[in-house]
C-alpha cells in the first residue's frame, strides 16, 4: 500500500501549481500525477469536476485547494501555512481569497485573450493531457479546449469591458509584491503561507503564458524569482511576521487593493444573488464593471464574513483598525 499523496492535477493548472508547492514546503512525500486526465479522477470519485484532486495516503480523495490546505493542517502540525497570530490569519485568508479568485481573472483573461497566449496555451494543456497525439487528434483536441475556454470568458468576468481593470490590477499587484519580496521574503514573513500559495498558483501561471511574462519580467522581476523560490520551497525555514509590530507598507497596500478591487465585487455579487439579478455592476478603479453573479464566490464571501465575525473581541480590536483603514471592513462586517 501507498504511504504517500498523490496529487493528480497538470502544469498549466494554477490550482494543481499551488497544492503542489505547498506539499512540496510542507515535506509531505507526495507522487505527482501531472499527465492525464485528473478532471476524470475527480468525476469518478463522484467529486466535483475540478482539479487537482488529493488522493490521502489513507485512500481518500479530496479536491478544491483551500478545504485541501486546511485538511493538511489537521492532519499535519509541522510547518504549517497558516500564521499563528489570529489576526494575521484572518488577513492570510483574506488574500488567499484574492488570489484564488481574483488573480485567477488575470490568469484566465490574458490566456485567453491574446492570440499569441491562446496558441501557446492550448499546445500546454493538450501536451499534458497526452504529450504524443496523432496530428489530427491533437489539432482537433486543442480547437475544441480553446473554444470551451473561450466560451466561457464572459461567464468569469473576462470581458473587453473588464480588461483595463483587469490589466491594471495585474499591474498593481506585480508592483507591489515586487517591492514586498525585496523586504520581506514571503507576504507574513521568512516563511511561506496560504496567501503567498494563492497568489502563487496564478502567478505561476501567468509568468508561463507568453504576454504576462514578458509584463512580469520586465517590470518585476523579482516576483518571477520569487515564484521559481517558492515553486520548491522544501529548504525554507522561517518566522512570522511579530504580530505586535505595524504590518509592512506593501502588505497594506495589497489588502487596499482587495478593499477597492476584489472585495466590492464579492459584495456587489452576494447581493446580485440574493436578489436573483442577471448581473454584477459595479465601478472597480473608475471603471464600470460587469459580469454575471458567481455562486463559488458567493460561498467565499459568505466563508469570509464567518470567519471574521467568529473572531474573539480582543483580535478584533487589533484586526478591525487594519481592515478599517484598508477600506475592507464595509465589505466584510
Ligand atoms: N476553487 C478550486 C478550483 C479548482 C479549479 O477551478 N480548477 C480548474 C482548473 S485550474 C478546473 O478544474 N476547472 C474546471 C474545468 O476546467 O473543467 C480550487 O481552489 O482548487
């Protein structure tokens, strides 16, 4: 019998990307399963259809990274993601969140998007599916993901409407990590945690398709070192940011952003739902923006609000001011 994981997900999958470099930073011993289909291992398994999907050294299969991430923790005390101070975890959450599902709009915007992204991306993930195809098969497999994909740009938010506040958020966020990494070398610390993998999985993803890379490269650099550090990194061994100390500028200046980009989507979402309207209309950095109500997104939303409310008082005292003044509060009370 296996004693160890399997992770059985693709390389051009920011989720499976991210649950990889975090079994990797754990020292789990895990087998990684990167060629095939792993979306058939998650239907078989009667999960949902996404990957990567977990197989536990005791048989289970488990997919979706956040409830997989905590479940490691359950399971594993040793180096763990999670920063010890409540108040710091709550912000780790938070920025998570951004990643999974903000970053996430980058990521899929700028793959499907352009041309030059569009060709490079579906050679990836029909070569991870099965690197030797006959040249028919490949063509037609590779024709039928992109127009899937493209199909569903619109439905996630990725629309010539939404670009410049997709772009320009991009931006932001490479700015500013990019000046993060230089100080401090992960977002709470000299140690890893669930916000840095979040934002890995995307990031990873993006500094691989041909258009953000060269964005990445040339204008943050060090946050491409940082993504090929933090790919494997088994060898880290660090601390928490001092929880009584003020939290560094650029760590303020990302959960702002969440406050004026992220965070008033989910609220204008959650509302969009609870009213049964067709769609989310909100001004995110100047700009209208619009995309039909996300339900994944709604339980976020929700997650994060319970969280934030089951917080002791005296937490809340030190964590409000920083969500106050970040303009997050209003969205999350
Ligand atoms: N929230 C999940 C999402 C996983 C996910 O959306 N995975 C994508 C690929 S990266 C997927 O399987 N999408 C469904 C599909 O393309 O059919 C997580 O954190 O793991």
């Amino acid at each position: 019998m296996s004693t160890s994981y399997v992770l059985y997900g693709l390389n051009p999958s920011p989720y499976s990307v991210k649950m990889r470099a975090i079994l990797r930073y754990r020292r789990l011993p895990f087998v990684w399963n990167g060629i095939g289909n792993a979306r058939d291992v998650a239907v078989e398994a009667g999960l949902p259809p996404v990957i990567p999907v977990l197989r536990f050294p005791d048989g289970r299969l488990m997919n979706d990274s956040t409830p997989l991430a905590h479940a490691l923790e359950r399971e594993h005390r040793e180096r763990s993601i999670i920063p010890d101070d409540p108040a710091q975890a709550f912000l780790n959450d938070l920025l998570e969140d951004f990643g999974d599902e903000w970053v996430t709009k980058m990521m899929f915007h700028y793959r499907w998007y352009y041309a030059a992204d569009r060709a490079f991306a579906q050679t990836w993930i029909i070569t991870s599916r099965d690197p030797v195809m006959a040249e028919s098969q490949r063509r037609a497999d590779m024709q039928a993901f992109n127009d899937r994909q493209v199909g569903r740009m619109a439905l996630v938010g990725c629309t010539e409407q939404n670009r410049p506040v997709i772009e320009e958020s991009y931006r932001f966020v490479l700015d500013t990590l990019d000046r993060h990494v230089r100080e401090i070398p992960f977002l709470f610390g000299s140690r890893p945690s669930l916000a840095d993998f979040g934002l890995f999985g995307q990031l990873q993803i993006l500094s691989v398709d041909p258009t953000p890379m060269a964005e990445m490269r040339a204008r943050a650099a060090d946050v491409y070192c940082w993504l090929l550090r933090l790919d494997d990194a088994s060898g880290v061994e660090g601390g928490w940011l001092d929880p009584a100390a003020p939290l560094p500028e650029t760590l303020t200046a990302l959960l702002r952003h969440c406050g004026e980009t992220y965070l008033p989507f989910l609220a204008a979402n959650t509302k969009a739902l609870q009213e049964g309207k067709e769609e989310v209309v909100l001004d995110i950095l100047g700009r209208a923006y619009a995309q039909a109500p996300f339900r994944y997104q709604g339980k976020c939303h929700d997650a994060l609000r319970k969280k934030l409310a089951a917080l002791p008082a005296a937490v809340r005292r030190r964590l409000d001011p920083v969500l106050e003044e970040t303009g997050c509060l209003a969205y999350l009370a």
